[in-house]
C-alpha cells in the first residue's frame, strides 16, 4: 500500500551512516578534510509553497497521489521541517572544471535528506537544491532561483521519458524569499523568486568525490568511498577488490557511453561537463545552462560561459565525457596500483562508443542493418548537410519517418515534403545545397529499398528513437515568464506533454513546432549562464 507521507516511507540513510562524517557543524564556507560529507541543516523559508509535482515520482517511492495535500510535505521538500528519519548533509567533492583541476567544491546548495528504500525502485536518495548554505557554499549563497529549478524539474522528468538516464525531480518548491542573480554577470543584479526543487537519484555520488581524495592523497577514505559505492550500488560486481575496482570503473565508463550516446540522440547538450557534474551511475546530473538543438549545429554550447572555446558543445560531448572518464580512472588508480586494466576500460569507451554511435544514428534513419552495406557515408553525408542551412533536428529526423522507399525518380517538391518543415529558411535551399540535399533524399529512398520492414514498421521504430516533442529552450522559458508572474500552469501543462514525447499528441502540435524568431537570442533560450 501506498505510503500517506514521506515519515511512513521506508528510511535507509546508508551514506551517512556508513562513510566518514565532518566532525564540525559549522556552516561557514572551509576545507572539509578526511569526511565524505558534512552535517547541515536545510534553511527554513519564509511562504513554501508546492509549484509542480512529478506524479510518476510519487508512484516510484510509494506515496500516495494525494501527499501533496499534506502542508509537511510541502514544509519537507521545501527544506522547512526535518522530520527524525532525515538525516540532512552535504557531500564534499573535487573536480575538474573546464579542465582544469578546481579542488574542493562540494553540495554548495544541495542538501540530502536521506534514502528511502522500496521494491520498485530500490534505494533513492532525495536531495534538496537549493536549502541554503553549507560548508562547500563557497562565495555563494545555497540558494536557487525560479527559472533554474523549472528548468531542472522540467528537464529531468523530460529526459527521463525519453529514455535517457537521468537524476529524477520530485517537486518543485517555492521558498517565498527573494535571491539576488546577475542572469549575464554583467552588472545588472536582480531580486528573483527563490525555489528549491527535490531530486532523486540512487545516489548523487559524482566522479568528483572520488577525485578529491586522490588529490589529497587520502586513500583510506578513497578506499572507504569506492567500497561502499560497490557495496551498495554495484552489488552485483562482488566483494571490493582491485579486479573489482577495475570492474566497477568498467561499468562506470559502459553507462557514461550509453548516456552520451543517448544525448546525441536527441539533441540534448549538457553545457557544463565538469567532472563534479558526472555521475557515477551514468546519470545525466545538474541540469544547468543546458540546452537542447533547435537547428542541427554540432558546434552549438548553451552556456555563455563556455561561448569562447566551447569545451561543453554538443559535438565534442562524447570526448569530454571520455576525457571525464580519464579523470576518473587517475582518481582510483591508487586502489588498483595497475595502469593496464583502467586502460583497458577507457579503450573500451572507444570501441562501445564506435559501436553504439552508429548503431543509434542508423536507428534515427531507420535503417535495419544490411549485410555487406556500410551505412556511414550516407550517415556522415546528412550531417555534412544539416549545419549548412539552420534544420531543425527534432522535426528533420522525426520527418524521415514519412520518407518512402524508391528507386523511382520523384519530383523535387514530393522529395523534400517529409522534411521541408524543418528548414528555418527554405529559401536558402537553392543552388548547389539545394542539389546536395535532393541528393542524399534519393540515396536514402535508394537505401530504404533494402529494409525488409513495411514502411509502417519502420516509421514505427523511427517513432520510438525520434522524438516529437523535446524541452525546446523558448518552451521553457514560456513557462518561466509565466510562473514568474504568478501563473504555474504551463509546467504542469508541459510535463504532460513531455511524458509521451514519442507519440504524435497531435491536440499538442503546437509544442513540437520550430523555435519561434522572437527565441533565436532572447536570453534563456539560446544563451545561458551559470548564474541560477
Ligand atoms: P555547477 O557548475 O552548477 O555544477 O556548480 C559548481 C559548484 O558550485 C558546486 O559545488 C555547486 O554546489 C556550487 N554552487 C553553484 N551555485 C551555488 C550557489 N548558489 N550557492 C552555493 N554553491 C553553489
Ligand atoms: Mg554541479
């Protein structure tokens, strides 16, 4: 039976209880040594109120529908009541920030409550961000704004759906108190809503915890981290050992591929691929400047931060995520003491990659595979052509589903049908771009003639690999303005069309339409800071 409140869920705070805690409580910004995480209490608000709520989460912890009429539920997510269960704390971690090594950074605004245990969805931590300061606050306040927290709740339920492994939101929290931000750190600070939203994940165990006490040279809690992270996490991989280690790392590095990949897919681009923001479950986490493609743009970064170099854009995502993974294997490599099976494992992240790249680029095309046939060139040749006219990718590859199968010679108007409504400016589809593009149309329904499939069933597999609908940049921030202004109703509104992005919705059309001229530099859609 369902539990009537988070008091009655089953609480199992392992992290605590079983890793090194800082002995001081004090709150102010320091170096915590030797301790996986410190104590810390969330910040009482002043008008908590519930925004948004994520229905499936509720079911996957085994509360009832109707918790959200509980004001403690309210009062618990927003970071306003403690109940004896919780056991509040911040992690203290390293990483490495556009590749550089930063130190200590930490849960500067996140605080965990604790772990809840149930059949369905095993052990799930429930973390609060944005309940004030802790000890890794650094120069900053613990707090998050309104439009940050729509877009992480928003974003981490979308991904979810899509089937990209993704940290999970429970709520969303108004605080009721104002926090100051500079939205483009330049010099125009403001008052803005505050917010804290709830997240859910296994753990929030980064690459980043383990990097800190490599840097500092403390193996013993090194040690402590990785064999509780096994023990608990990756139980399946035996009892700690340096071949278990390395087993772990394997995995670690097997699911970091199959995230990226999935990123790729549907167009998400992370923005800030700092090694604190990997997960060691393979789980997309912090969801910050990031964005999604509207136009096909393999150099294109969300965050403003990053507009110099564009370490974090999307097509250098699966690198960074392997440079990442280096990272990782240096911080553990004191356990192992053997160089060769970390290399092993990071080979591995090229030849997983090289296989499941195109095999999911071949799925987007819907193209079974042939024997004898190498489908790269045609895969390579259409993202030659994508970048060379603004193309949506969403509407491009959902729209290749209605291409049909044919040596016959079409006329060029039924050729680019299926995808014409994905040019942001058809008009440039002239001269020799516009013969390039009736070209590989032809190769494809060449192609198409060689899949066994009836073109239903291949639209079909298209259909569950190419989504429809995906958390455009301006559709959050629609939601935003409006929930600024008092008015919630879109995030909800949005989350329910999010929650079946591979279904046509056609009552939701409107949602899956191009990014509206007004979006192409309006901030928050297509330009992003860190400042959240
Ligand atoms: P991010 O790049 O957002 O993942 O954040 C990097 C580090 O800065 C992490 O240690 C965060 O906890 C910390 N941080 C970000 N924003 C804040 C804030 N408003 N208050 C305190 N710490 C923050
Ligand atoms: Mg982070």
């Amino acid at each position: 039976m369902a539990a009537a409140s988070l008091t009655d869920l089953c609480w199992d705070n392992s992290f605590t209880r079983e890793l090194p805690a800082d002995p001081s409580r004090d709150i102010r910004p320091r170096p915590v040594t030797r301790a996986a995480f410190s104590w810390v209490e969330p910040t009482p608000t002043s008008a908590p109120s519930l925004v948004a709520v994520s229905d499936e989460m509720l079911d996957e912890l085994g509360l009832r529908r109707d918790v959200v009429d509980d004001p403690r539920f309210t009062r618990a997510l927003s970071g306003n009541e403690v109940t004896p269960e919780m056991t509040p704390f911040a992690m203290c971690y390293g990483g490495h920030q556009f590749g550089n090594w930063a130190g200590q950074l930490g849960d500067g605004r996140a605080i965990a409550l604790g772990e809840v245990v149930n059949e369905r969805s095993g052990r799930q931590m429930l973390q609060l961000k944005g309940a004030g300061p802790t000890p890794y606050s650094r120069t900053a306040d613990g707090l998050a704004v309104l439009r940050s927290s729509i877009r992480e709740f928003l974003c981490s339920e979308a991904m979810h759906h899509l089937g990209v492994p993704t940290t999970r939101a429970l709520s969303l929290c108004l605080t009721g108190d104002k926090v100051m931000r500079d939205v483009l750190y330049d010099g125009h600070p403001a008052l803005e809503p505050g917010a804290v939203v709830c997240r859910v994940a296994p753990s929030f165990i980064r690459f980043g915890n383990f990097e800190i006490f490599a840097a500092r040279r403390d193996i013993d809690t090194l040690r402590t981290l990785a064999d509780y992270t096994i023990r608990t996490h990756f139980p399946e991989l035996g009892e700690p050992s340096p071949e278990v280690y390395a087993a772990w790392f394997t995995e670690v590095v097997r699911r970091t591929v199959e995230m990226v990949v999935d990123w790729q897919r549907v167009g998400f681009v992370h923005g800030v691929m700092n090694t604190d923001n990997m997960s060691i479950h393979g789980l997309t986490i912090d969801y910050g400047p990031y964005g999604w493609l509207d136009d096909y743009d393999p150099d294109w970064t969300p965050n403003t931060t990053d507009r110099q170099f564009k370490r974090y854009r999307y097509g250098a995502q699966p690198q960074i995520a392997q440079w990442n993974c280096e990272r990782l294997a240096n911080a553990i490599y004191p356990l192992i003491e053997a160089a060769e099976p970390l290399q092993d494992a990071l080979e591995l992240f090229v030849s997983h990659f090289n296989e499941a790249w195109p095999a999911m680029m071949a799925e987007k095309l819907g193209l079974a595979p042939v024997d004898g046939l190498d489908d790269r060139p045609l895969v390579e040749a259409l993202l030659d052509l994508l970048p060379r006219t603004e193309t949506d990718m969403t509407i491009f590859f959902r729209g290749l589903a209605a291409v049909t199968a044919g040596t016959d010679d079409l006329d060029e108007a039924d050729l680019l049908a299926p995808v014409l409504d994905a040019y942001y400016r058809p008009e440039e589809l002239t001269g020799e771009l516009r013969h390039a593009t009736l070209g590989w149309l032809r190769d494809y329904r060449n192609r198409l003639t060689r899949d066994d499939r009836s073109p239903e069933e291949r639209a079909a597999a298209m259909n569950l690999v190419n989504p429809k609908y995906v958390l455009r940049n301006y559709l959050a921030q629609l939601a935003i303005d409006a929930s600024e202004q008092g008015e919630h109703e879109m995030i909800a509104e949005l989350l329910d069309v999010l929650r079946r992005p591979y279904d046509e919705q056609p009552e939701n059309a409107r949602f899956a339409e191009k990014r509206p001229d007004w979006a192409r530099t309006r901030v928050g859609c297509s330009m992003l800071s860190c400042s959240s």
